[in-house]
C-alpha cells in the first residue's frame, strides 16, 4: 500500500461487503478516522457489470451530503487496488443491535425510523433509490444516529434500464422487484419499478425493529417470495406492545401496489411518526372508523344496494389486490373502498347482463377486470380507463366463471367446458370438456401451476403444463378417477395460501368440509358441522379457515384452527327470512375484511381474523440474490 502511505494508513479490518474489504483508515496529518473500501481489481474488474456498478456507487456517493448517510471523503484508483474513503460510524449496525437487545421500545424505534425516512426521503428528491435497505446497511454514530451505508445497488431511478433486474436481499424485497424478475425470465424485459422499493423495505425494518422478528419468514425462498408478493405478514398477541398507529403505517408501508404504498414524505407526516413533535396528536382511527349501529361481535357494517343480484350473476363479488371490491348489479359494476361512500359509487356500464367478474391482480400499476356476459362473451376492461381493451369468444354457451392465471384467462360454461384463452393474443390455447353439467366454480392455486373446476359434487384438478393444461395426476378415492368426489353438490372451494397443494372444499347439505391433498388426491382433513356449508374462505395470516352458513333467519361464519379443526369463534347476524338459499364470501386480500351477501340487496362487512404466527421468527443476518 505504498500509493497511500503519504496520506492515509490503513488499519484493521472492520467488515467486508460483497466486493470489498472495509478497513479503519487513518489520515496521517489530521489524525481524521475514516472507514475504506479496499477493492481488488484483479478479482472484479474484468467484470463489466461489477465494474460499472461500483463506479456508479462512487458517482452517487460523490452527490449525497445528509447528517443521516455516509459522506463520501476520497477515491483513491490504482491499478492494482480502488479505495473508497467514507465516514466512519463507530456505534455498529442496526442490525447488531436489534439482534442484541431484542425489539426496540416504541420511543427508540420512531427515533431511529424518522432518521431513516428523513435519508430516503433525501435520497429520493435526488432521484436516487437505494434498493437494499436492510439493518446491515444502516450505520450507527457515537450518539445513536443512524447512517445509511452501502449505496452499491443504488441506481439513479431516470435511468430505467438499471432499474429492472431482481437484485438485494430476500427477505426485504417488494413485490414488483419480484414480478419483474419473473418477468424477465418469460423474456419481458419491459417491466421496471421504481424508488417505491425502498419504502416497502423500510416496512420490513420498521416491523423488525418494533417486534424482533421478520415479517415474512420461510426457508424457502420460493415459499418466501409467495409471501411477499401477497403482503402475508401479520402481528401475534406477543406483539401487543406494538401501537395500532405503528401498525397501521407499516400496513401502508407493506402495500403491494407500489402506486398506493406510503412515500417518505407521507410516512413522515403520519400520526406515529409525528407523536414525537407532538403529543396531542389523537390516536388514529382504524378501519372501522366508518361503521354506525354495530350489532353483532366481528360485524363491521351492513350496506344496502340500489337493487337485489341478478339472478344470471353467479360470481358478483371480487376484491383487487389493492382492496377495490368490484360490485356486478345486472349491466353495472362498481367499486368500492372504504374511501367512498356507498351512496355515490364510481361505476361502469358493461353493456350486458353480467354473469361473471374476475380481477386481474399480476398488474400492480394497471387494474384490469374480467367481465363475462350472457351473450357468451368475455371483455377485459382497463378499469383505470373504463373501456374495453381486449374480447374473448368461442364459449357457445353462457359463461358463467372465470379465473386469471398471470398468462391466462380461463371461464368455465354451462355446457361443462373450460377454455383457456392467451391474454395478449386473445385466442383460445385450449379446449377442455371437463365436466358433463354446468361448472359452478373455477379457480387457480396461488401459484398458478394448478386449475380446480367444480360441476355438481365433483372437483377436478389440472396442471398446468407449458402453455396448456393437462390432466396430471390421478386424485381422490378412485385410482382411475381425476376428480375430488363429495357425495352432495360442492358449494365452494379454496386453494391454501401457504401450501399450494391443499384445498379445501365445502360439501354444502352434507355438512362437510374437507381438506385434500391434490398431489396425492388424499382427504386430509375432514369436519362435519351443525349446519350445511355454503362457503369457505382461509385466514391469508394464519391457519385457520372461515366456513359460512344459513338458517332461516341468520348469516353464521364458524372460524377453525386448521391443525385439528378445532372451533375458535363462531359470529352470527340476524337477517330478514327470504327465499335466498345461498350465501357468498370474498375476504379482502388487503386487510382480511370479509364481505358476505345472500345475494338479496345488502353487503355485510365483517372483520373476523385475528392475524397470529405460531411460533417466534429468529432475526438473522441475510444475504443478497
């Protein structure tokens, strides 16, 4: 290290990075302690990525000055070696610290937190994102102030080029960085993401810090990535000390579509974090703060429609996964959240009688919704836009379901056929007579490798096999037979969140509900109830299962644990008799919210989950892609 002896003496090592040594420097005329990035260039610079991904860290170092990142002080460039001289933070790393005392206080956490978002916020306005945003990348001072360090995946956000590849650290990505790494593989190389990256990973930290553990924990990665991409995070009873205000602004922090996930700036005006300005600000309202003449435990609000389902609709109820509920009435559909008023709904006019609504949810910038319509025809609509930008045909008999794969749309008929049809050629790349009767219902398993149909008491499941479907395997009792066999009509089904090979089916008159393992065709599972099973939804936040049932005069949703299907909690609405002998439920895939009707005039909202994880995560170090 001749080339430095006149300056700079290097020290000890004190950490290495994923291209570097880091060493304490000493400035040998100001006595000024300085940590240095030793590169070898013998070992990365033939790498042309590599290379320029360093030089650009040094470009963005070289424009940041904040009291809460790492200053950039000197490059030294050699041939053999580059030094990069930065501000030494001698308090260790966040993650060190949380891995050491356990979950912070509330009052420490929003301490450190609004100095993160204060560096973000900064870096942002510069038009820089950071990308891999972790505890082990923020620094701590002498005095307990943070320092965002290691900008070497940092890209400036106008060059969009370099904001597409699936790069960082598991554990802390969004969701689009992982749906355009898909992306990228299909070979579409035409989706991006931006700066929002960096709040969802601030979620992440802001969870960690508040609760000691992770929010999205598995082994697996792929497991891992299903996870994130869903946002299936929850908080357990041990969590208690954690503030609904905390939670709320890492429930916003944590959203899936980046276009509505809190910005810095935002996250820096939000009550918790402004608690520490001021201590009159009032305790922030939840999601109920609309509900008026609560009745029954669980039930949220009741909200009366213009007029009763259409009698053709089969499927009428659908949230996106951003928490728009779409609303089918005869030729209409409209859509809520809990920010409009059910009395002045925006809306759009299909033109037709619906049967059917399926929202596309692998698009986070764009929602597009799938609409089928007794004169057999399927449209995809732009919602954003309210017009039709794609039309489906060949079903010459009424559909009456519909489901998405990211690639495909799929509609079951009332002559028993599928069709799947290519999203973006709008043809038809299968045909499938599946059923000999009218298919009732029609869905994907979250990973999209598996189709369930339903026709009177039998299930089918299809893998996905290419571009088509096959009949892969041979399931339920019947060596010889394909099909999941109740001894009654299957009123409902749902694919398991956490385990894409189970499903769960209600038995409606039979008063079953049954848990199958699809790969081996196995009832896993089996409860009988009081009451017939008219539909079944799973927690997305824990294992348990929401089973939905009628009497004359009441709505009943029974909560069970999934282990043993042991009974948790049972809620119930008095409701006017009538001749409506079906019951619907969708839940929410933004906050759990539950949405039941028995298809007359009235919408019953019911928050019922409470979201736990089993067992403490341990927080461990991690690593990048």
């Amino acid at each position: 290290m001749a080339e430095l002896s006149g300056k700079y003496e290097i020290l000890n090592e004190i950490g290495r990075g994923h291209f570097s040594v880091v060493k304490l420097a000493v400035d040998r005329h100001t006595k000024e302690t300085f940590a240095v990035k030793i590169i070898k260039k013998k070992r990365f610079w033939h790498i042309t990525k590599t290379k320029q991904q360093i030089l650009q860290e040094i470009e963005i170092l070289k424009q940041l000055k904040h009291p809460n990142i790492t200053s950039y002080k000197d490059v030294i460039d050699t041939p053999q070696t580059l030094y990069i001289f930065l501000e030494l933070a001698t308090g260790g790393e966040l993650f060190d610290k949380i891995y050491d005392d356990g979950a912070f206080s509330e009052s420490k956490a929003r301490e450190i937190f609004e100095q993160i978002l204060f560096a973000v916020d900064y870096l942002h306005s510069k038009g820089i994102a950071h990308r891999d945003l972790k505890p082990e990348n923020i620094l701590l001072d002498e005095k307990g102030n943070i320092k965002i360090t290691d900008f070497g995946l940092a890209r400036f956000t106008g060059q969009k080029a370099l904001m597409t590849s699936l790069c960082g650290t598991p554990e802390y990505l969004a969701p689009e960085v992982i749906e355009c790494g898909i992306a990228q593989k299909q070979g579409n190389t035409n989706i991006g993401y931006g700066k929002a990256v960096d709040m969802w990973s601030l979620g992440v930290i802001l969870y960690i810090m508040l609760t000691g553990e992770p929010p999205f924990d598995n082994k697996e990665k792929e497991h891992l990535l299903r996870q994130i991409e869903g946002a299936y995070f929850c908080f357990e009873e041990r969590h208690s000390s954690v503030p609904e205000l905390a939670k709320d602004l890492i429930t916003k922090l944590l959203t899936v579509d980046p276009t509505l996930r809190f910005t810095a700036q935002q996250a820096l005006n939000h009550p918790w974090i402004l608690q520490k300005r001021n201590h009159s600000i009032k305790k922030h309202i939840s999601s109920t703060e609309y509900m008026n003449n609560y009745i029954s435990e669980g039930l949220i609000q009741r909200f009366s429609l213009d007029k009763p389902i259409h009698p053709s609709t089969t499927k009428f109820l659908d949230w996106s996964c951003t928490g728009v509920l779409g609303i089918a009435l005869h030729n209409e559909i409209y859509f809520w959240n809990q920010e409009y008023n059910f009395s002045d709904l925006p809306s759009i006019d299909v033109g037709g009688i619906i049967t059917s609504i399926s929202w596309c949810n692998s698009s986070s910038s764009t929602q597009y919704m799938a609409v089928a319509t007794q004169d057999n025809i399927v449209t995809l609509w732009d919602i954003n836009k309210a017009q039709v930008i794609n039309k489906f045909t060949g079903n010459e008999n009424s559909v009456g379901v519909i489901t998405w794969n990211k690639s495909l749309l799929s509609t079951g008929s009332n002559d028993g056929k599928i069709i799947n049809y290519d999203v973006r050629s709008k043809q038809p790349i299968s045909i499938i007579h599946a059923h000999p009767r009218e298919i009732t219902k029609i869905t994907w398993s979250p990973d999209c490798s598996q189709l369930a149909s339903v026709s009177s008491n039998l299930v089918k499941i299809w893998e996905l096999n290419g571009a088509k479907l096959r009949n892969e395997q041979t399931l339920a009792n019947n060596a010889k037979s394909n099909v999941l066999r109740h001894h009654l009509v299957v009123k409902d089904l749902a694919w398991c969140p956490w385990n894409v090979d189970l499903l769960a089916t209600a038995g409606g008159e039979d008063c079953k509900t049954r848990i199958w393992n699809t790969q081996t065709g196995q009832c896993i599972l089996e409860k009988d109830t009081p009451l017939p099973v008219q539909t079944l939804q799973w927690c997305k936040y824990h294992k348990q299962i929401l089973t939905g049932h009628l009497t004359p005069n009441e709505t009943q949703l029974n909560q069970w644990k999934f282990k043993d299907m042991s009974q948790i909690r049972t809620y119930s609405e008095l409701r006017p008799s009538g001749e409506y002998k079906t019951l619907f439920m969708e839940q929410n895939p933004h906050n759990q919210m539950i949405v039941t009707s028995v298809r007359d005039d009235v919408l019953y909202f019911w928050d019922v989950f409470q979201p736990r994880r089993a067992n403490p995560v341990q927080f461990t170090r991690s690593t990048l892609f």
